[in-house]
C-alpha cells in the first residue's frame, strides 16, 4: 500500500517539523556530479567529431539512427492534420493562449532612451538569432513542452528556432508546426544538448537552449553553459498543495498525483493548518492510484518524496510556501487568492480548488517551464524575456564629458587604472 509519509501532529517549532523542512528546502541538491564524467566524455566527442559522435551515442543510447538529423521539412502541418480532432483541436487553443499570454510579455519588454545635460542613455533589447528547444522522449511524449518553449521564442522574434526530440510523435511535429519552429533534431539526450550548443556539419549552433530533460540532458545544459547560454537546470517536478479544513481530499490528492505521475523522483507535498486532512488525503491517494495507469511511477514518488507538513495556522501555510519556494502551489483554503497574494517565492501559483495544475500545463497561457528544486527564490518562469539581449548604449557630448572628466580620472585612479584616466583626459585636454 502506498503511504503519504505525514508529520500529523507536528508543528511548527517541532525538531522533527524542523528536520523536515530544512530537508525540503535542500531537494534541489542535485545528483549530476554522478553522471558528469559520462556527459562530459559525449560533449567532448561531438565537440569534436561532429555528426559521427552524435550519430555513435543516437545509435547507442536509442538503439535507431535517423535518416537525416536536421528535418527543416519536417511535416508538421500534415501531422496536425493527421491528428485526432480533439487533440487537433487542443494543440491549436493551447498556442493561441500561450502565444496571447507571452505578447503581453514582449509589449512589456521595451527598451528606454533618455536625456540628460549632453549624454544619451539607453537599453536596447533585440531577440536571439538562433534558440535550441529541448522536448524530452523516453517515458512520455511533451508537445506542451513544445510549446511552451517554442511560442515565448517566436513571440519574442528569435530568427531560428530548432527543437531536439528523439524519435518525435505526430503530435509533437504538429507543436512544432504551430509554435513557428524551423527544424527538428532528431535526437536527444546529452549528444543532442552538445550538437546545439557546440554544431556539427548538420546541427547549426545556437545561441541559447532551454527545455526541461533527465539528469543527463541537465547535467549537459550545466557544463555547456558558457559556451551558450541555458534557461535553468531543471530538477524533478514538485507541487506543493497549501490546504486548510475547507480542502476536498478528493481533490487535493488529485492534484499530488498529477505530478507524481511525472517521474519515481518527483516531490508531491502537502502543507494543511486541518490535521485530520492528512488522513483522508492519504484515503484518497490510496484509492486514486489503484487504477492510474503510470500507478508505478506516481507510488515510488509518493513513497519516496510524499510529505504533509501540519502547521497552526494561515500564517504557518504562508511561511511553508515562501520557504520551500516549489516549481507548482495549488492553494485550496477559504480566500484562496488573498492567501496566495502572500507567496512570494513559486514557479506558478494555482488558486483556489477549481484551478487544476494541469490547466497551467497545457492551456492556461503562461510557460509551464518553471524553476524547480527551491529555485524560484531567485528564478523565473521561462518567458520572452529568456529570448532576447540587452544592450546598453552610452553616448557623450563633448561638453558632458568634459564636465565629468575630472572625476572620471578620479575614480580611475583610485582604483590604480591610469590608463583609464588618460583615456579621458586624452579627450578633454588634447595635446598639440
């Protein structure tokens, strides 16, 4: 039998309450350094040989080796077509939410010009050349992931979008289609992330890649950063439920097993001011996962990574939340949006009981590509913004640096840099 591991008469101040937070607050303590030698070793063959690594480690670890790596035609028009009506029909909505949803973002984006006593200032902002979108394989297909990678980066003008997916579904060519992307990659895993970001005689370099994957795809994105830029490094998915004793167990389990579902490593949590919400909750688990399809994968989570945190009271609710900082909050409690308005720290926030996490993954409109592992106490859901670059621009009058130069110098030369203060004075006092 599946058991909710649960503190029920824990509370806050409680060494075993504390134990298990301060536990929690560590689960994005990852286990790449177990899997970086293998990485690295890829990176570096495909660094080097190109096309014949890449397709050495699709033949290996994928057991089938493309036709062609780099699909432009890659018939995604047909595929939509092909598709179901009802599925047809979802993909469609979910781009033009998204799509909706990210343009208000890209209206807010604008750089600025000012003026001030001869020096004009500004920050320009200009979207990315070129965009790598990783869409894992393996257990499951994700055209969401699709797109909610893709959408944001054609929102924001990126002039190339090329999304790495092994061995892609119908249903992800139709993503593609409808997210503007211009290629596919058919592979994935660490030796797609490494053709990306270093191009092979097939795979063009790109600028940025960004998507969520599996601890190899992570521990890639993390030792191919600097060489192009990535959107995060992803960890196991997590929801955190914020009950109080207005919660439907029904509905509360409902919403841990929608991400327990994911993967054995994911983190389904449940903080309650109700005590006795904990066990009806675990009731409902229980009778829920008896006939889920993916029943193995959510009861290794929920036996692994499962916890109910009792705490006293709404403000004890609220302080969980900001600590634990989690991927995905559903707040089911009386006045649920006046309780959310006090997390500050959450990857996407679902209010009230009739607000599903899976309405964020696949329809709502916002990028379900969120930080995880206590990553949005300083990260951001993936958005437009991840798809441009800034630029500052810096322009002096005579008369404006003439009248700044004296302290220029000055602070040049505090800091031991004469240079930088000849360089001005070059300027301001030219000699014949």
């Amino acid at each position: 039998m599946t058991k909710l591991i649960a503190l029920r008469t824990a509370t806050q101040g409680t060494s075993e309450y504390d134990a298990l937070l301060a536990r929690l607050a560590r689960r994005g303590e990852s286990d790449l350094d177990r899997v970086e030698p293998a990485v690295r070793e890829i990176l570096s063959a495909v660094r080097s040989e190109g096309d014949a690594a890449l397709k050495r480690y699709v033949e290996r670890f994928e057991k089938r080796v493309p036709p062609t790596w780099l699909e432009r035609d890659y018939g995604g028009e047909a595929a939509l077509h092909s598709l179901p009506r009802p599925v047809a029909e979802s993909l469609i909505e979910a781009a033009a939410r998204i799509r909706r949803y990210h343009q208000r973002q890209a209206d807010a984006l604008g750089g600025f010009e000012y003026h001030e006593h001869g020096i004009t200032l500004a920050s320009r902002v200009t979207p990315l050349e070129r965009v790598g979108v990783y869409a894992p394989g393996g257990k499951a297909r994700y055209p969401s992931s699709v797109l909610m990678c893709a959408v944001p980066a054609q929102v924001a003008g990126v002039k190339q979008i090329i999304v790495a997916s092994p061995d892609t579904s119908p249903e992800v060519r139709a993503a593609c289609h409808l997210s503007g992307v211009h290629a596919l990659l058919d592979a994935g895993g660490a030796q797609a992330v490494a053709a990306l970001a270093y191009g092979t005689e097939s795979v063009p370099r790109v600028d940025k890649i960004v998507g969520p994957g599996n601890i190899y795809v992570a521990a890639a994105k993390r030792l191919v950063f600097g060489e192009v830029d990535i959107d995060s490094i992803a960890g196991p998915s997590e929801i955190l439920v914020v009950a109080d004793h207005s919660a439907d167990p029904v509905l509360v389990a409902a919403d841990l097993l929608s991400q327990a579902e994911h993967d054995e490593a994911a983190y389904p949590l449940l903080v309650t001011s109700d005590a006795s919400l904990v066990d009806r909750v675990q009731a409902e688990l229980t009778r829920q996962l008896s006939d889920l399809p993916r029943k193995a994968i959510a009861d290794e989570s929920v036996a692994n990574n499962g916890y109910a945190l009792v705490v006293a009271d709404r403000a004890g609710l609220i302080a969980v939340a900001n600590q634990l900082a989690a991927e995905h909050v559903a707040v089911h409690t009386v006045a649920a949006r006046a309780l959310a308005d006090h997390i500050l720290r959450a990857g996407a926030i679902f209010v009230g009981s009739m607000t599903p996490e899976a309405a964020g993954d696949y329809l709502a409109g916002p990028s379900h590509v969120l930080p995880t592992g206590g990553a949005a106490r300083y990260g951001a859901p993936l958005g437009v913004y991840d798809f441009v670059s800034r630029s500052s621009i810096i322009d002096y009058e005579p008369s404006a640096l003439i009248a700044q130069g004296p302290k220029i110098t000055a602070f040049a030369r505090a800091e031991g840099l004469e240079a930088h203060a000849r360089a001005v004075e070059f300027r301001t006092h030219p000699k014949s």
